[in-house]
C-alpha cells in the first residue's frame, strides 16, 4: 500500500474512532486496530495525538468536498431547484451513511476551540467546504458569495448538528431529501439575499 493510501486508510480509521468512542478512545494503538494494521502504524505516520487530530480535519474536508463533486456532477448548469435539490440529497447523505463522519467533525472541531494549535488544520478544513459552497452560490448568481457562503455553511452545520447531536435527536425520524428540499430553497433564498 503506498504512502498516500496508507495516511487516508489511518486517517478513516481515526474518524471512525472519533465517532463510536469520542476523543477520549483516539488513540494511535485503537486507530492501528480499527485500520487493522500492525502496533506502531499509526504512530510512524502521525508521531503525535495532535498530528493524528489534524489528519482528521483534513481527511473530512476531503471527503466532504468528494460528497460536494459527486452530488453535483449531475446537475448540468444551477439554477435554485436542482441547487436546493442536490444540497438537500447530500444533507440527506450525511444524516445517515455520513453520519459517522459528522458526528467526528463537530468533536473534533469542539477539541480545536481548546487547543490553539489545531485551528490552523481546522480552518484550512473549513476554507476548502466553504470555497466550494461560495462557487455554488456564485453560479446561482450570489453577489456576494463569500459571505453568502458563510451563512449558507453556518446554517447548514446548524441543521446537521441539531438532527444528529440536538436534545430532540434521538426522537425525531431523519427527513429525507424531499423533505429537506424545501428547507434547503429557502436557505438558499436567504443566502443570496445575503
């Protein structure tokens, strides 16, 4: 297995420790296990806890950013229905198989409000989602999509976390993407209004 490959298997292997067992199970010898690699993998490829976080971040910007191209890749041209249409199929997407990831990203974002020297590799993380979100917008005819995108991202990681980690999370059905839909158009709406 090459290098590259091996860092992004680590990398998954951490998320997926962060989301069953929470920043208290990230260990360099528990990822090892869960990638099923020998004792010691890990720690020759991110020496430190800190090194290991910050290959999280930069994993899930990756993968969102992959969820981003492949929902996109069939809408043609935007316009707001088929925009708000693909948004609310990857909303969708990430409240259930991409679930797991999700719930890793809001932890591992909580640890970088305490550990200064995570935020550069979380922001380098954030910057690449809302670049992408800002072309979007752009495309729909934002006048502004930066801060346009800001909103959009702010709202949309609201929406996330109140139906995965929320007081009412455990009791409410996930919406499907029809549902979301709507919601979506008018988040949309707002943002180039923006």
């Amino acid at each position: 297995m090459s290098i590259p490959h091996r860092r992004e298997l680590i990398a998954d292997a951490a998320i997926s420790t962060v989301a069953a067992a929470g920043l208290r199970g990230l260990t360099h010898r528990a990822v090892d296990a869960t990638a099923g690699l020998p004792a010691g993998s890990t720690s020759y490829y991110f020496r430190t806890r800190s090194a290991l976080i910050g290959a999280c971040y930069l994993r899930l910007a990756e993968l969102s950013v992959a969820d981003v191209d492949r929902w996109e890749a069939d809408r043609g041209h935007p316009d707001l229905d088929s925009a708000a249409g693909v948004m609310a199929a990857l909303l969708h997407h990430w409240l259930t198989e991409g679930r797991d990831r999700q719930l890793a990203r809001f932890e591992l974002s909580l640890e970088a409000t305490r550990r200064p020297e995570l935020r550069a590799d979380l922001q380098a993380a954030g910057l690449a989602a809302r670049s992408k979100v800002a072309a979007l917008l752009a495309a729909l005819g934002a006048p502004r999509p930066a801060p346009a995108a800001e909103l959009l991202v702010a709202w949309t990681d609201g929406l996330l976390y109140d139906r995965l980690a929320g007081a009412t999370a455990a009791t409410r059905p996930v919406p499907d993407a029809a549902e979301l839909a709507p919601v979506v158009r008018r988040m949309l709406e707002a943002a180039l209004a923006t």
